[in-house]
C-alpha cells in the first residue's frame, strides 16, 4: 500500500483495475477520458483492466475498453489472455465478444475443437487380433504356451492381489493376478464350468522365434511353432472351483462389489477388465438362442453364440443376436444459457450429497442428440438445444458405452421425475472449481476421476486451475 502511495501512477493503475472488477463503468471511463495510456497497464500479477472486467462478468466494462482500443492479446503471468480467462470462468458473451463471435452463432463451449480423451477402462495394451479367433488351431496352441497370460474371473469377478499402494482417489490399489496353462490347465478341462474368451496379443512385442533360426524339426514350415505372440485369456470359473483356487494360492482374490473395487486397477489393466467381464456377462445373460430358445455354443474365441439345432435360421445370414451386444447409454453435462452454471443430479442410492451428469439409454431409431434432449427432460424438466459429443468410455457394468456430451439448456426450471432421480440443482462454476481444488466439499461431490461424469464436469471447467 505503501507503494502505491509513493507512487501516483501505481496508484491510478490499481484504481483503474478496481474499477473494472466492480463494474465501474462511470469511473473507469471518466479516469481513462483523462489518462488514457493507461488501458494496457499491468498489475504485478500481469493482470490488466479487461482481465479483471472479463474475470467478474461485466460485458458492459469489456465492451468499453474494446472501444477504447486495448490489447485483448496481453497475457498475464500464468500465461493467460483475457478470453481464456472469460472461457474458464463461463461468460460466454464476454468469450464471444473478446473472440469476435458474432451474434447468433454457437457458444464458445460447443464450437470448440474436440481433443480425443481417453477415459478409464478405455486404454489398452493389447491387439484383440479379431482375425485369429477363427483360426481355432491357433488359439489351441497358444492356450498351452508357457508365455500366454490368463486373467481369472468368478461371477464376473475379475483375480485380483493387493499392491500395496494408494493411487489418488483414496483407493488401494489392486494388481491382476496374472496366471500361466500350468496355473489353470484342470480348469481348461471342465469345459462345461467354465468360458475362455480370448482377449489379444500384447502390443509391440514378438519374440522373433520363428524366422530366426532354422526349423529342426519334422513338422510342417507352420505346425506348432511359436510366432513370438504373448496372447491373452479371460477364464472364468465356478464359485466351487475359485474358493479352492484361493485356498490353494494365498494372497489373491476375487474382487467384489463391483464398484467401487473395479476402479482400483491401473489404467492399463482397467481397459483388459472391461474387455474380459464385458464379454463374459454376454455369456453369462445369453445361455440360450435368441432365435428358437435352443442351447448354445461359444465359437470364434468367446464372440460368437452358436446355436446347437442344426436348422435354426440363425445359423443363415448375419445375425446380432449371435454377438456380444453393447448398450448405448448417453452422459450429458447441461449448461445454464448463463453458461456459469451446470445441471447435476443424484439418485436416491447414491451417498449423502453426490451429485452427477443425467444419464440415460439411447431407445432403438433414435440419434444421441435426440437421446440427451429426452432424457434431459424427462429426467429434470430442462429444455436442450444444441449437443455436441466429448468423449466415450466402455462401461462394464455389464456392458454400456457411456456417450459423453455436452448440451446447451434452453430453459432453467427444474422438475425432477422422482422416478430416475430425487433431486437436481444448477451448481456454479464456482462451486465446481471449490470442489476439484478439493476446498468445500461437505456440500456436494462428484463421481470420482475414473468416471466419465468427472472428466465432462472437468472439460466444462477447463484446465487453467491456477486462475
């Protein structure tokens, strides 16, 4: 204070940004009529005039030092213009103002480039080589190799040992228990207990055998020898047989309830989980055919159904009902016209204050963008316009592909249905940012970061967290 005292031109610069951040337009404009060279002068924080109007709000104290001919390029310490600041703080007239966004076209919050994301249970680090679950002679042959990988599962429980860490949602960390042919060779046997879906071979890695040294032997160039490939199995068990495994092997488990547990794993070993306990769920709902109520069989590596009556019509033509289905569900985080505000809502099953994006299935002959409008009202009573697409992750639980989007209200009043939901609120961008600082949150919480309901609430924020 001291300084600005000594000082009068540090003194007219603080009163100038003052001015802004209140919304002074009378006096900042009367103090500019006779100081003008002052319009692009900084703070010690590199904030300037049109910084502080664009980081309250004021449109009307933007538009008048646009007037005036200040530099909306400036940027301030942490590397910021005055429009990112606006975009992070969600006025989006200010936004579109300071981006030379006419009037009439989308919100700077629709019309921005999409960046793929990749969300948990969606990275993977193998190759489902689709090709070879036909080659059945193949498949045999790597189930029996000394390299090949199998993942147990029991009632879509995926075996599982303690790492011993904590990751950053509070978890502790869980590991895959990663078995080889002698580990499960007496339940390859019991075909009738058991499944074996193949999952891929291990991205970027072959051994080289063949090709590398001469082939000593009497069989074909082909027959029986390794390709270098590491594949991967997903078999899963009986409750009988996986109480006499884990007697047998101490140390290990099968994880269960679902959730929260399925969100231990790392990202990589998310991504297998999900592909495993996908298919073996399909497996596990659809022992008869769709078609005619016969048995069925699984074929090409665990992702066909094969009806065992020889003249069941879906043994002629391609037939859904014989693959593993997926259920579109879509996820939208809705914006208030303000573009401050988002809409969230909970269940009556979810913990005391938790709050997330609506949801709903996508009904047959109908687009996403239809989906997200219908559901957002039946669901909230809230109108929607225009909704783009964010991102998507595959949710095995037992198999949904949650559709992210993001969605511009066109209305505000709230009417829950108190059938899919108890209560929704629009929350502000304030609230949100309090939260993910991890400041405030005895009064509401969203999903944790594994979750695509935190990444959409994350992509509406933005990234720039040290405004």
């Amino acid at each position: 204070m001291a300084g600005l005292q000594g000082n009068p031109k540090l003194q007219l610069i603080s009163e100038l940004h003052n001015f802004a951040a209140v919304g002074d337009k009378v006096r900042l404009t009367a103090l500019l009529g006779h100081f003008p060279s002052l319009i692009n002068e900084t703070a010690k924080n590199g904030w300037t005039a049109l910084m502080y109007a664009a980081r309250n709000g004021h449109f009307e104290i933007v538009q008048a030092l646009l007037e005036k001919g200040c530099d909306r390029n400036v940027t301030n310490k942490s590397n910021q213009t005055a429009l990112e600041i606006a975009k992070f703080w969600g006025y989006k007239n200010i936004a579109n103002l300071l981006a030379n966004v006419k009037d009439g076209l989308e919100p700077f919050f629709l019309t921005s480039e999409a960046r793929e994301h990749e969300n948990y249970f969606c990275r993977t680090f193998l190759d489902r080589k689709s090709e070879k679950r036909v080659d059945s002679k193949w498949l045999n042959l790597k189930q029996k190799q000394p390299t090949s990988v199998y993942i147990l599962f029991s009632n879509l429980r995926p075996l599982a040992v303690s790492s011993g860490g904590e990751d950053s949602s509070s978890y502790p960390r869980v590991k895959l228990r990663k078995l080889c042919y002698t580990d499960i060779k007496e339940y390859l046997e019991q075909t009738e207990t058991t499944t074996l879906i193949f999952l891929g071979v291990e991205l970027g890695i072959e051994l080289q055998v063949k090709g590398s040294f001469p082939i000593l032997n009497s069989k074909g160039p082909d027959e029986d020898v390794d390709d270098g490939l590491v594949a991967w199995f997903a078999l899963s068990i009986d409750a009988t047989a996986a109480e006499e495994f884990t007697q047998k092997h101490q140390g290990c488990y099968f994880v269960h309830p679902p959730m929260p547990t399925l969100l231990q794993f790392s990202e990589n070993e998310a991504g297998i989980v999900a592909q495993a306990r996908s298919v073996l769920a399909w497996d596990s709902r659809y022992q008869f055919c769709p078609t005619c109520g016969s048995a069925t069989k699984l074929e090409d590596g665990g992702y066909k159904k094969a009806c065992l009556k020889e003249d069941c019509p879906s043994h002629e033509g391609v037939h859904n009902t014989c693959y593993p289905r997926v259920d579109p569900v879509v996820i939208m985080q809705v914006i208030h016209p303000d573009g401050n505000h988002c809409l969230l809502g909970r269940k009556k099953r979810f913990l005391p204050n938790m709050y997330t994006c609506l949801a709903g299935f996508v009904e047959p002959g109908e687009t996403i963008e239809n989906a997200v409008r219908r559901e957002v009202e039946e669901e909230s009573g809230v109108k929607v316009g225009q909704v783009r697409y964010v991102s998507c992750q595959p949710w095995p639980m037992p198999s949904s592909l949650m559709i992210g989007c993001i969605a511009s209200a066109v209305s505000t009043e709230i009417k829950v249905d108190n059938i899919e939901i108890e209560d929704a609120q629009w929350f502000s961008r304030e609230q949100v940012v309090e939260f993910l600082n991890k400041k405030n949150q005895s009064s509401f919480f969203v999903p944790p970061h594994q979750a695509i309901a935190h990444q959409l609430v994350k992509h509406w924020i933005g990234t720039n967290a040290n405004l």
